[in-house]
C-alpha cells in the first residue's frame, strides 16, 4: 500500500477488526467489553444473505441474518466499538510504518491505523454452473443439512453428486428424509458406493444435470441431458470454499488448500485452531476465512476466543512498556541499575 501514512488517522485503534460478520462482531463485542478501542470494518456483504433464517444458533434460531448482525452491531455499539460501513482493500504492517501497529487501507481510499488485526472476512461460496442455481442458493438450493435439513425433512431431496464427498452427503441428508436421490451428473459412481446407496434405499439418477424447474416460486425437480425430470424440492451442492484473503495476502500471509475425501474443497488462511494466531506478529483470523467448515456458533466462538488472545497480547505489552518505562526512570534518578 503506498504513501498509506498520508491518510492514516494519527489515533490508531488498539484493534482493527476486518469484517462484519459473526465471528468479527463477536470479537469487537468482547474486545470492547475489556475497553479496548475497537473499529469494525464491514462490506456489508455476509455469507449467509441469500438465507431468510439462521438455524442452530442458541437464542437466535429462525432469526433472518440480518436481525442478528443489526443486533451485534448494536451491541458493539454499545460498549464503544465503532462499525465503518466499507471493505477493506490492503493492509500494512509494522515494519513498514512509522509508530508501529497496522495501516488498513479502505475502498474509498482512506486508511485507518490499528496496534493489532483480527481477519474476520469469510469466504466466499463457488457454485456449480447450472442455469437458475445461483438464485436458489440459501433458499432451496441447499449446502448444510444442520442449517436447512428440518425445513425440507420428508421431503424429495436431490444431491448434486461434484465430488468425492456426494455420497457421504446423500448419507447425512438422508438423516432428515428417506426420499434422497442423488444425481450422478458427471461424476462415476463405483459399484461399492452404489451398493450401500442401494442398501440404504438412496435412488441415483444417471445422466447430466442441465437445469432447475419451479412451480410457484418454489424448486420442483431438475432436468437432466436426456430430458428426463427428478422431482425435489430441495437440491444439494457442494460449494467450492474460497477464502476472503485479500487483506490477508497484502500482508504476505499464507492461504491454505483445505482437502476433503483427497480432494481440494477450498482455501482457508492458516491460523492456530485455539487462538486464530496467524504467522504474523499482530495479526489474527476468527471465522470462515479461518475454517471454511464452520457454522454460525462456531464462528462467534472463535472471535472470542480470537478477541481474548489479542487483550492478552496487548496487556503483555503493556506490562513491558511499563516496566522499560519504570527501569528508565530509576536510572534517571541514579537509582538501582542505574
């Protein structure tokens, strides 16, 4: 980032969180709860918009995404964490800046000063390219049975078989319906796996998937190559994970490739699985961008959990810039060690 100290603010922040979402807002609340000065960079654009309601987060299940950020924001708010409306494009560190700390540099050009960083930026979900799927993601085309799976129980369910995991899936969703099928589209089946799905009374439908149909608004099957149709009313894929590392990569930080059954899944920012440490000094993740696996109670976890370790560092610190402090004045006034 160049020249970032011409439009850098003077009073740097104790903690620059970078992103809005659960684990990031979870973090901000805990880091200003022990008074730290907190700023929350957000771009307003969470994993989990596409959804009408969040599920299996205690307190909060059927609540829409949107309620339960305003209500952190609010939270955070109310402590004295400041919530900056914007993405965040590159990030600098210590070695390069006068005083220390972080210079993250904002889409509109500005830039903001931090003594830490907590990457909370998620990832982003690639989908399959089927016509009309992208518009159907989180509403009835579907990923985690834990978040969607009571609200199609019973119903005809369709996996999307992409990967090495399509039949360890159509096995989990079949714990909410005994009316799964899984579509083999392009990928061979072998005659073990078509054995247990066979035994476990999973239908496979052979041919390549070309298209989604709806009836009123809502998914009614697929239609494969030959022009036959499997009715659903929930179809299952398997996204591509791909980690929000750009303020990550600015900083010279390492992403990941995550691996599922042998395959790459995605990309995740390495971070210590306790902390969110990364390999940079002063700099932690909490979240997706962390653990593309998470769920929305996992991820406010790890902000906290993110948010402690970085109050202890900056207490630690400061315990040193005392005692350096106190030690100095002792040998100014010809005390001992003087």
């Amino acid at each position: 980032m160049d020249n970032a100290k011409d439009n850098t603010p003077s009073d740097p922040s104790d903690v620059v969180v970078v992103g809005g979402g659960t684990a990031g807002l979870a973090g901000a609340l805990t880091l200003a709860r022990a008074r730290r000065s907190v700023l929350v960079l957000d771009s307003g654009s969470p994993r989990n918009a596409p959804a009408a309601h969040l599920h299996g987060y205690l307190g909060r299940d059927g609540a829409s995404p949107a309620e339960l950020l305003a209500a952190g924001r609010a939270e955070v708010g109310g402590y004295g964490g400041r919530i900056r409306s914007g993405a965040a494009g590159t990030a600098l560190a210590a070695d390069r800046l006068p005083g220390g700390g972080f210079a993250v540099r904002c889409a509109d050009g500005s830039a903001v000063r931090a003594g830490r960083l907590l990457i909370a930026t998620g990832l982003v979900d690639e989908l399959p390219e089927l016509p009309g799927l992208r518009e159907r993601w989180g509403r009835d085309v579907l990923h985690c049975p834990y978040c969607h799976g009571w609200e199609v129980r019973d119903e005809p369910v369709a996996v999307l078989a992409t990967g090495p995991l399509a039949v360890h899936q159509a096995q989990m969703w079949r714990n909410w319906t005994d009316r799964v099928t899984l579509l083999a589209h392009t990928r061979f089946l072998a005659g073990e796996e078509r054995e247990l799905l066979s035994a476990l009374g999973i239908a496979v439908a052979e041919g390549e998937v070309t298209g989604l149909e709806t009836t009123g608004g809502r998914l009614a099957g697929v239609t494969l190559a030959g022009g036959a149709t499997v009715a659903c009313t929930a179809l299952v894929v398997a996204p591509r994970f791909t980690a929000r590392a750009g303020v990550a990569a600015s900083l010279g930080l390492p992403v990941a490739t995550v691996e599922r059954a042998g395959a790459e899944i995605g990309t995740c920012l390495e971070a210590d699985p306790l902390t969110g440490a990364t390999a940079l000094r002063g700099v932690w993740a909490a979240g997706n961008v962390a653990d593309p696996m998470e769920q929305l109670a996992g991820a406010a976890a790890a902000g906290v959990r993110a948010a402690v370790a970085i109050n202890g560092d900056l207490i630690e610190e400061e315990g040193r810039r005392a005692l350096e402090a106190h030690r100095a004045a002792g040998r100014g006034r010809g005390g001992v060690g003087a």
